[in-house]
C-alpha cells in the first residue's frame, strides 16, 4: 500500500500524506510482521521477511522517516541473508511443506531482493 500511494504522490496525485508518513513507521516495524513479535529477534524476523523489507525499501519515500535508517538497516538484513550461491532462501508457507525451501518461492525472491538492491544503490547516487 505504502508503495502505490507513494508512488501516486511522486506522480502529483493527490492522497493524504500525513496519513502514509504515519503508516510508514508502524509498517517498517517487525514486530507486525510476525506472530512472535520480539520473541524471535531481528535476524530470524528477517530471514524470512526479505520479500517485505524488499518492497518497503522499493515502496519507500526518501522524505518520510524513517527512510535513511529504514534503508540501511533492511539493505544490511537483505544482504546478510544471502545464500554462498547469491541466491535468498525463501521457506515454503505451505503446512506440509512448513520450514522445507521452496525453489519457485527462492527464485523469485532472490530476484526482488536484487531489484531493491539495485533500488537502493542507485537512490544513494
């Protein structure tokens, strides 16, 4: 959501700013991306959150805090995360398949997690 009204914004559509400078916040926040909250710690949050801090970091307004901590703490999270082979695990959502790799789900991911990486470097320009 932060992405698209973002991006209406950058586009000169009107849509209440203040509202997504206070949404952005509260959605760069792990603890509401989980059940667990702060019981599994930021690595394990991020391990398998890389898809959401990717499209936060894509969805993200330079001049909305908070976007230069927010974009460095999740571009150091996404990297961290990444596989000897360059690829990023993505664990299947399915119940039978809970905590096995899903290739289809990794290669997708692994490309939106270059996408932003790529995002990121070229906005720091």
């Amino acid at each position: 959501m932060l992405w698209s009204l973002n991006s209406a914004a950058s586009a000169g559509l009107e849509n209440d700013r203040k509202e997504v400078m206070e949404w952005t916040p509260w959605a760069a926040d792990r603890r509401h991306w989980n059940k667990t909250g702060d019981k599994d710690g930021v690595d394990t949050v991020s391990a398998g959150t890389i898809d959401t801090m990717v499209f936060l970091l894509l969805g993200r307004d330079a001049n909305v805090e908070p976007a230069p901590a927010l974009t460095t703490e999740f571009r150091q999270q996404i990297l961290k995360n990444q596989q000897p082979d360059g690829s990023w695990l993505v664990p299947s959502t399915r119940a039978r398949d809970k905590n096995k790799v899903n290739q289809t789900a990794t290669y997708w991911g692994t490309t939106w997690a270059v996408i932003g990486l790529l995002e990121v470097k070229s906005a720091s320009k």
